[in-house]
C-alpha cells in the first residue's frame, strides 16, 4: 500500500501552506484541537491526490503507446475541477483532534469461520476478522486509545469516512456515474496519528465500516508515513506530506510570482512574434487564450498558437516545429498549481511530456523518474498535476523561450 517514502519531496525554503494567502489550495482540514489566538492548530500532515482528470474517461492515445496532446479537460492541479465539496476534494489536511478516537488492539480471539459474524455482531466494539482457512478465523477486539487520532479514507460517503476518494484514470478521467466500476474499496485504509511529538502516522490496510468491522483475508501490518510516501488506493493514488516536507516546498505566493516573472520576461513566439503569457490560475483553466504559450514537446520550442506544420500522416496531434522541424505533439503550457507536488520553488523551466504541465528542473525529473501504480501489477510515471503517462526518452522537456527583439 505505501508504495514509498523519499526525503528528497521538497527543498530548504519555507512554505505557509498554513497561511490564509494559501487557502486557494483547496485544503480541507480535519477537526482540530481548539488552538490558542494566532495559534495553528497540531498538524500531522497532509494527503494529496495524484493529478487525474475529472472530465472524460476514455483512454487516451498516450496511454495506447501513442504520443498525443492533452484533452480539454481540467484535472487536480491544486483543485478538483467540480469543485472540493465537503469531504470529496484533491487535498485534505490531518490536525489533531479535539479528543482522541483512536483504537488499539484488546483481546484477540480464534473462531471457526461460520462463527465470525455471530461474533461480530456488537456494533459499539471495533474489531478486525483476519480468515487464516476456510474453517479458521482470527477476530482481534479493539479498545479506546486515548493516545491516537484515526482518519478514515474511502470511496464510501458515510460518516465514518474522513476523506472521500473517487476511481481516476491516467489521462483520462474520474470514474463516475452509475455504469462505472469502482475499483477503490469503500473503506480503503485508516491512519493512525500519535498524538504526542513527534506524532508519527501509520497506514493500516481498510478502515472500520458502520458496523465497526474489518474483514480482511490476511493479516495486515502497520507502515509508518513518511515524507513523500505514496498510498496506493488501487484506483488512486494519495501522497503524503509531513508538516517539515511542506516547510521545504513551495508556496502558492511563490508560484503566482514565478508566474508574473515569466510573463514579465515578454517571452514572444518566434515565428508570429506576438507575446506569450502564462494565464492567471484565478481564470480557471478552460480553452487556451490568445497569449497561450505552446510547446513542441520533443524540443522544447516554445511558440503562440498557430494552424501550420501538421503531419497527420505521422498521427492527429503532430506537428512539424518550425525551428527545427522535429515532428511531435504541439500542446498548450500550464502551470503546475498544486504547491504540495512541487520539490522546490525553481523557475517553471520544464514541462512534462505530453500534458504540457510546466514546473521547475527538479520537480520535472523527480517525478518522470518516479513510477506510479497503474491498475494492480503495473506503475508507470505520469504528470502528477493530470495524471497523463509521461512519454519520450526523459518523460520532460526543457522549455526554450524566445525573448523580446526589443
């Protein structure tokens, strides 16, 4: 389930993703201990989920092997595109809780299988049935543990679920409607929050349902979180940043003046000669603008929107660059908003391959150097702001701007 955990997430810069400034990132916070005036409230950490689209559905053309540009669709790149609503949305931060309600375990009993459910009928007693054979179970009683917090995530909207998460597909989009197929359990897992310094989290496998069991076929163990640990829903994928990893990444105020640095530059198309600017996160991302920047993803040339150089013979979305007349796809540039992803708070100087999402060096070539899980048995890296598999030699591509003649 913790696929891995890389002290590297993040660089020696300070964040205020706690900051107001912050609150566009769409962090929902868990019930926290009342905090004293100008106090934050005890944080644990945060989950994030790896960029997938929320519109569309089918498979992409990169997905079968063959390069293509992005869809119009909008993605979690720092936000889910119908909106966080409640305890569904694309970031949830873990703080201390006003009262513990962890649990730990009691009493451990061995049973015969036809017996188990007779046994778990007390829906007041938390409890775990591990089936070891088909005529042997072991049900582990569980008791208060005023030294904890537990969170719950899930596909399930019921109560006891803290952090809601859908089906999402690389490239493509999330599993919705009535004739999708679900492949992330209604009560995935649970995290267990020590709630003493120096706090550590652990991932448990599944999490406690309304009738406060666990049916498990064997017995899980216990994964202490670390900073950029990787939580594999089998359908989704969530990453784990600890309050000192978020301190070395980016923050939202950053990346807007990273944004307006690169639109102060005046960077122009080298062919039409018109300026080129990065759009305002504010304005949503729907169709590119007139001043949309443009990459040829094989070179790295950057240019304006233009209808020339179309190979179609070699596929849909190629195009010829002018510059260099290397054939590949030609996508619109967008920047990376989801601070939580970003290793450090570099120059957006490199995209993604295809997508077109733009972030620093580093940020780039971790990620393209970092597989996610895809399905049950295969990983794959992929954009982490959309979730589109990365394609080409390095999976990125430095971006090469042209500068104002003037």
């Amino acid at each position: 389930m913790v696929l891995e955990g890389n002290p590297e997430v993040g660089s020696p810069r300070t964040s205020d993703l706690q900051h107001p400034e912050n609150q566009g990132s769409c962090v929902l916070s868990s019930p926290g201990e009342d905090a004293q005036p100008g106090e934050e409230p005890i944080k644990y950490g945060e989950l994030i989920v790896l960029g997938c689209c929320e519109e569309g559905g089918e498979e992409t053309e990169a997905q079968r092997g063959e390069v293509t540009g992005p869809r119009a669709h909008s993605c979690y790149n720092g936000c889910l595109a119908s909106g966080d609503k409640g305890r569904r949305r694309s970031r949830l931060a873990l703080n201390r809780r006003p009262h513990a309600n962890g649990v730990k375990p009691d009493v451990m009993h061995h049973i015969s299988t036809p017996l188990v459910s007779k046994a778990l009928s007390n829906r007041g007693q938390h409890s775990i049935s591990y089936t070891l054979s088909r005529s042997h179970s072991v049900i582990v009683e569980y008791t208060h543990d005023s030294d904890t917090d537990m969170f719950q995530i899930g596909r399930s909207t019921e109560n006891m679920i803290d952090f809601v998460v859908t089906d999402t597909s690389p490239g493509g989009g999330a599993a919705e409607g009535p004739s999708a197929q679900s492949t992330i359990s209604r009560y995935a897992c649970r995290i267990l929050c020590d709630r003493r310094p120096p706090y550590t989290a652990r991932i448990y496998a599944a999490g406690f349902d309304a009738s406060s069991n666990i049916f498990l076929g064997v017995e899980n163990e216990s994964n202490v979180l670390q900073d950029g640990s990787l939580i594999d829903l089998c359908g989704a994928t969530l990453l784990w940043r600890t309050p000192a990893g978020l301190l070395r990444a980016p923050t939202l105020k950053q990346l807007e003046a990273q944004r307006q640095e690169a639109n102060a530059a005046r960077p122009q198309c080298p062919v039409g000669l018109s300026t080129l600017a990065f759009p305002s996160p504010a304005r949503g991302r729907t169709a590119p603008d007139k001043q949309q920047p443009w990459v040829y993803v094989r070179c790295g040339h950057v240019h304006g929107y233009h209808g020339w150089g179309c190979r179609r013979e070699r596929g849909p979305q190629e195009r010829e660059c002018p510059l260099c007349r290397l054939v590949g796809p030609y996508v619109p540039l967008w920047l990376g908003q989801e601070a939580g992803l970003c290793l450090d708070p570099g120059p957006p100087s490199h995209a993604f391959a295809p997508c077109g999402h733009v972030c620093s060096e580093k940020t780039a070539r971790y990620w393209a150097q970092t597989p996610l899980p895809h399905g049950t048995h295969a990983f794959h890296a992929a954009c982490p702001f959309c979730g589109t598999w990365l394609t080409g030699e390095h999976g990125c591509v430095r971006l090469i701007f042209q500068g104002p003649l003037d």
